[in-house]
C-alpha cells in the first residue's frame, strides 16, 4: 500500500491534482452522467482521489482502493473502504444500480484476476444494474501502454467485451476510442475544449485511446 501511495503522489503530482478535478468535473457534467440516474446507488471501484464518485450526482456514493491517501480526497458523502477490488463483502448482494472504474483494469495481474472482480462487481449489482468501465485501449495505445511500471494486464474494447460475456454481462455500449491516453502532458485542457470534444465523437476516433463500455447484469 506504501508503493501504491507513493506511485499516486508521483504520477498525479505530474498532472496536477487540481487539473484532474476540473476536467473530471467536467466529463462528469456532460458524459457520464448521462449514464448513472440521480437517485443511483453507485461505486467507484478504484476510487483513487475520487474525481469520478465526487463529481457524480447519485443518492449513495461508495468508493473502494488499495490507497490508504484515497480517503483524505473524498467528499463526506462518500462511504470509503480501504480494501481490494475482488473483495466487495462490506456490500449487499444485488444493491447497486451502477459500477463505475476507469483505469484500473489494466492493473491486475492476469485474466484470473479480471474475472474474480469481474464476477464480484456482478454480484453487487441489482438485476438490470451496470458495469461502466474506462480504460486504455492496447489496439490504439501499444505504443504507450507499457510506460507504467504497474501495467501488467493489456485489454482491448474486444477482449473486454468478451470477458464480460463469459462473466455473465450483456456489453450494451461499446466505444473503442473515446478519451485520448493521458493528461499526464502538456495537452491544453481548457474547459471549452473538453466540453467541445465531448460534443464531438469524430475526433474521439483520431485523439481516442481509452475504451468505454458499458455491461448490464
């Protein structure tokens, strides 16, 4: 846990603690809430600073990561829990109407383990409940991809789509290219510019490395 903190400080004092936060907000005001109605219950797996589960509007927020630094960064509405992905006891069964992680998947070490968080987050999720999931996509950022010490797991939007078949999901939306890699540069960031690049899905496919899918229970 002391490697994870030290690695969060590093990686996202490069891109500014403060840089993330707006343009989250932001992807968060025009995108993804467009997926998670208000009077959700809902967990950010892999929480990290929480820049998703802070900006989201829900009527229950739980988050969980292996970063003890995590809970200093969380709104008080967020109900924390410092604990593995796979290991979700402290929720109900079949209690939660959305799963959201972004950038975490490519973390675990093999398939053996996306498939035991995989069947976990299932569990969790009310009948019709969705798994949303953000990542690097390895078709469009091989490339990059290996640049971080703590990537071990490489998924495509396809590879994806077919773990979450044999873990019993039904994919509903599937887009291969949607955010660019990484903030971690010196890319403007201006909230027009996001908000118009959201408003744009063409340009998703030429700046677009990160997947986003979507999977119902």
């Amino acid at each position: 846990m002391n490697d994870l903190s030290s690695i969060y400080k590093s990686r996202f004092s490069n891109t500014g603690l403060e840089k993330r936060k707006r343009v989250w907000k932001i992807l968060c005001e025009e995108f993804f809430q467009n997926h998670v109605p208000p009077q959700s219950s809902v967990l950010d797996l892999a929480c990290g600073y929480g820049e998703f589960i802070n900006n989201i509007k829900a009527a229950q927020k739980y988050g969980v990561d292996l970063n003890p630094d995590a809970a200093a960064h969380l709104a008080p509405e967020v109900n924390f829990r410092l604990t593995p992905a796979y290991d979700l006891s402290h929720i109900a069964d079949d209690s939660l109407d959305r799963v959201f992680t972004s950038n975490f998947l490519e973390h675990l070490p093999d398939k053996a383990a996306c498939d035991t968080v995989l069947k976990e987050v299932r569990r969790t999720l009310k009948p019709g409940g969705k798994f949303m999931i953000l990542g690097p996509n390895i078709r469009y950022a091989y490339k990059e991809y290996w640049d971080y010490y703590d990537h071990y797991l490489a998924l495509s939007h396809l590879s994806l789509v077919e773990g979450l078949l044999l873990a019993g999901y039904a994919p509903e939306t599937v887009i291969d290219r949607f955010l660019p890699y990484t903030m971690n540069n010196a890319r403007p960031t201006a909230d027009w510019m996001i908000r118009l690049y959201l408003a744009m899905p063409p340009a998703w496919k030429i700046l677009g490395k990160q997947f986003f899918v979507i999977a119902r229970k």
